[in-house]
C-alpha cells in the first residue's frame, strides 16, 4: 500500500467494525459493545492523526 494515502488506509481501520458487530450479534455481550467503541475510537484518532492540519512547519 505504498501508493495509496495514510488518510484512505486509516477509513479501512474501519473495516475491523464488522467482525465486532458480527460477533455482538451473535453474543450481545456489553464486552462485545465496548470493543466496537474501541474501534471506532482508534480509526478516528489515526483519521485525525493523518489529517492535513495549519500550522508552522517544523
């Protein structure tokens, strides 16, 4: 994936809420629900991490 963006790569983090939702699906665990919000909490900061900010250069 060297040619595609760090922005593009962090959405497919997001591709890791599937198996979570499949599995609180099946178990409807509170565990099961704190995982999917871990999840959605990591792609997030990566998204923002990776995210073209203002500001001086370094």
């Amino acid at each position: 994936m060297s040619g595609s963006s760090p922005r593009l790569v962090t959405v497919l983090a997001l591709v890791g809420l599937a198996p979570v939702a499949y599995y609180l699906q099946g178990t409807g665990r509170t565990i099961v629900a704190l995982s999917l919000v871990s999840v959605v909490i990591i792609a997030a900061s990566l998204f923002l991490m990776t995210a073209p900010h203002e500001g001086q250069p370094a």
